[in-house]
C-alpha cells in the first residue's frame, strides 16, 4: 500500500468546543493588573474595549468552551486543516525521525490568525458592537480581521506598522479589499501617534505603538471595542481548534509525537497546537517534549523578563505578567514581522516558569535556509515566522540522525508566505544578516518596566 503523506478529517469530525489549559496548570497564572491602581483588573476595566463574551473567556476556569454554531459555519470554510506527513522532507534529512505539519495556511488569508479572528467577530457583532479597532504588523492579522469583519457587517480599521505599510503593498489591498481602512502608525489620529510623531517625525512604528492608537480609539469611541490578534488567553482559546485537530489526527496517523515545535510571537500558534498536547501529557497520555522557537532578534522568552509589563508603548493597556523585553523595545526589522513583539503571551510565560515547555532562538539565516529546504521538498513556501520552527524541527531531526533515533516531530506550520516573498528574494539574493543583541540593548529597555 501507498505511504500516507496527508490526514484529513471529515468536517463532521471538526472539534466543536475550545480547549482553556487553565484549570488543568498546577498553579492559576498571575492575573493581570489596573495600569493605575496595580489592582487585578475586574471585567469593568476591561468593558470599554471587549465584549462580555471575551472577557468571561478571558478569565475563564472552564475546561471546555462550546464553539458558536455561526463560528463553526465559518470555520468549515477552510477547516478541518490537514496535517502532513513530511516524507520527501524527511528523506532529504537522510533522518529516521518522522515529521508531522499542522498545515494553517488553507485559511482565506494564508494563516491560523482567523481561528481567533471569526469568533472576536462574532461575539463583537452579538453584543452590538459595530466598528473593530486592531493593530497589524506585517498584516496577516489585520487582514484576517478585515476578513472576518466582513462577515460579520462590522466596520474595521487597522492601524499598521509605518514599515509594514510601506514595504507590504499587497497586505494593505487585501484588508481593503475585505472593507477595512488602514492608517500607517504612527498617525495623527491618535493622540499617542501624534506623541510619537512629535519626538520623531520619521518614526517607522512598532506593533506596541500600533496597540495604543488602536486602543485609544476604540476606547474614545461608541459602539467601537478593540481586538487583539495574540498574547492574551481568548486568542490562545479559540487557537486550539489546531491541537484539537492534530490530536485526532494523529489517531488516524497512529503514532504520537515525541517532540512538538512552533514559532512563538505572541504565542497563538504555538498555545494553539501545544495546549491540547499539554493536557494529554498532564494527564499522563503522551510525554511530549514541547518546544517555543523564538528569534534571536526578539528573544522574549530566553532572555527576556518575567516581570509585570505594558502590551503597548503609551501605557494604555492593562499590565501583563509576562516574559518582557520591555514596553518600548524596538526590534530588528527581520522579515518575519509576526514575530516582533516585546511581550509573551501570559499564560506561555507562566508555563514556561512552570518548566512544563523549553525555547529556543535562531536567527534569522538558519530559519530562511530551513525555509527554503522546506519548499524544495514539501511544496510549500513557509511564511518567515514558521520558518523558525522549522528551523528546530530540522535540527531535531539531524540531532536522529547521529543518535539513530526513530523520534516522532510535530510542528506548527501557520502559514505560507505568498505575500512574503520579497523576504525570499532578500534571502537569495545574499542580503539577509543575523545582528547579534547586545546586553546593554536589552538592559536599557527592561530599566524602563513599570
Ligand atoms: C501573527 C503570526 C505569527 C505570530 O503570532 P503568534 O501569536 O505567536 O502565533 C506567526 N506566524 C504567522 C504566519 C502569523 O501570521
């Protein structure tokens, strides 16, 4: 018989409930914080830019979340996702290791970011809200926000990093081509874009800059609420339709993972497909070894802070207990701009405190390379954050070769990079550098934490 090389599920198959990893951690993570009164927020706080929905979910300590009927309708467009067996990959590699990918790029904007985009739509549109308000970088996320806004009747309007809006034309066409309006940040729209502006006129943004005009705006405005596209625990929630997935899939595959990898920005993909994985190791089932990847030039997790920090540059947001580079930390513009964010995702932080995952940095050489590796045996051009985790998969699977060991990998692979190739050009063309981060760089930004 032919070898399998994909496992599709039956969309009757598809998972109708979130997995929330919460109730099943040890310890509760810690909870975030009132920028004035360092209280723990309550869902007043946050009422002016979420809806009831997602602050319950927020906060929630319920182990399953049913998935609304209309979501579910909008996920079959595109889910259940496939997961790959990378046998041509594998056979390059020379390695006995088999690897598994959890292919997210089938999405309407080529990665997992509408998994979180259509609920926050939804749960939007139910409670009356009218108008979305976010921050894109690169802008997988403003588009899938843009997507899903359409949808759902919602107006959105994305503010997007001035060096993304700049070099990206065809993400800004693709949001405005689902409706959305999209302002380069810094702006003076915004009073924290016109505080930028002033101190540097020709300031190329940053995703924390990009947060406060989005957040400022929403919270100034009626019917106008703010969405997020990762670090916070709804995002990481309706992510882990991915795991959920793999899990079945990997019952039709019969095996089971040894060793599970994903690129880490602000978390989503990685929470999405590990959290699932988490709760089977917890309980005893599997014992996989779960791995952040992170870049060298973004290194949150493996030389950051696990300290309370501010998820924007104005001081806007509520403060985060999380690995930090620092609210005002700008990074090197790698390619992979899904990356650059200060901060980590809360609850990633406090497993990785709780030693219950590890991470790893690479730069950005290593993970094109990987990238490029990759297309020429599995056919799909890896968008430059999954790159990353790639980039461990393949030295996990080299490390098999010498050891001989028959491990099973599995890795996140969030989208493909059809909007991204110019990161490829750069990369063939010789021009793409790993700067090394200097300690004092990082000791500067994290002397500004709260
Ligand atoms: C946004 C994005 C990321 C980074 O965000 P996470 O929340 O860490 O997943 C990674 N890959 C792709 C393709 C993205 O669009």
């Amino acid at each position: 018989m032919a070898e399998r090389t994909k496992y599709i599920l039956d969309e009757a198959d598809m998972p109708t409930r979130w997995y929330n990893v919460v109730p099943d951690l040890p310890e509760p993570p810690p909870p975030p914080l009132h920028p004035g009164t360092r209280e723990p927020v309550g869902p007043d706080d946050l009422a002016p830019l979420f809806p009831q929905a997602l602050i319950a979910q927020e906060v929630s300590t319920e182990r399953y979340i049913d998935i609304p009927e209309e979501v579910l309708d909008v996920y079959r467009l595109w889910r259940p996702s496939p997961l790959f067996r990378a046998r041509r990959l594998e056979k390059a590699l020379g390695t006995p290791a088999r690897i598994y990918y959890k292919y997210e790029g089938v999405s309407p904007v080529g990665s997992h970011k509408p998994n979180t985009a259509v609920p926050q739509a939804f749960y939007n549109a139910a409670e009356g809200v009218t108008r979305l308000t976010t921050e894109t970088g690169a802008g997988q996320w403003g588009s899938a926000l843009a997507f899903a806004s359409a949808v759902f009747g919602l107006e959105c309007e994305v503010w997007q990093v001035r060096a993304s809006y700049d070099q990206k034309p065809y993400r800004k066409l693709m949001m405005e081509t689902f409706g959305a309006t999209v302002h380069p940040s810094p702006s003076e729209l915004t009073e924290s874009g016109r505080a930028i502006l002033a101190a540097d006129p020709g300031s190329t943004g940053s995703l924390g800059i990009a947060i406060s005009e989005a957040v400022e705006q929403a919270a100034q405005a009626e019917n106008t609420r703010y969405a997020l596209g990762s670090v916070l625990n709804h995002v990481l929630l309706h992510q882990t339709i991915i795991g959920e997935e793999a899990l079945k899939q990997f019952e039709l595959a019969g095996d089971t993972p040894d060793v599970l990898v994903g690129c880490t920005g602000g978390g989503s993909n990685f929470g999405g497909l590990a959290f699932p994985f988490l709760r089977e190791k917890l309980a005893g089932r599997m014992d996989p070894v779960i791995r952040a990847v992170e870049p060298a030039a973004c290194p949150t997790l493996t030389r950051g802070k696990y300290a309370y920090d501010f998820g924007d540059t104005a001081g806007l947001t509520p403060l985060l207990k999380m690995h930090t580079l620092g609210h005002d930390f700008i990074p090197d513009p790698i390619h992979a701009g899904g990356l650059r964010y200060h901060g980590m995702s809360p609850l990633i932080s406090h497993i990785y405190e709780l030693g219950l995952i590890d991470a790893v940095a690479i730069g950005q050489e290593d993970c094109f390379a990987a990238g490029v590796r990759f297309a020429r045996t599995e056919g799909i051009i890896p968008a430059p954050e999954p790159t990353h985790a790639l980039a461990a998969c393949i030295q996990e699977a080299l490390r098999c070769k010498e050891t001989g060991e028959e491990k099973v990998i599995l890795t996140a692979l969030c989208g493909h990079a059809h909007l991204d190739l110019p990161a490829y050009g750069a990369y063939l063309a010789g021009d793409i550098s790993d700067h090394a981060l200097p300690d004092e760089v990082l000791e500067k930004s994290l002397a500004g934490l709260p």
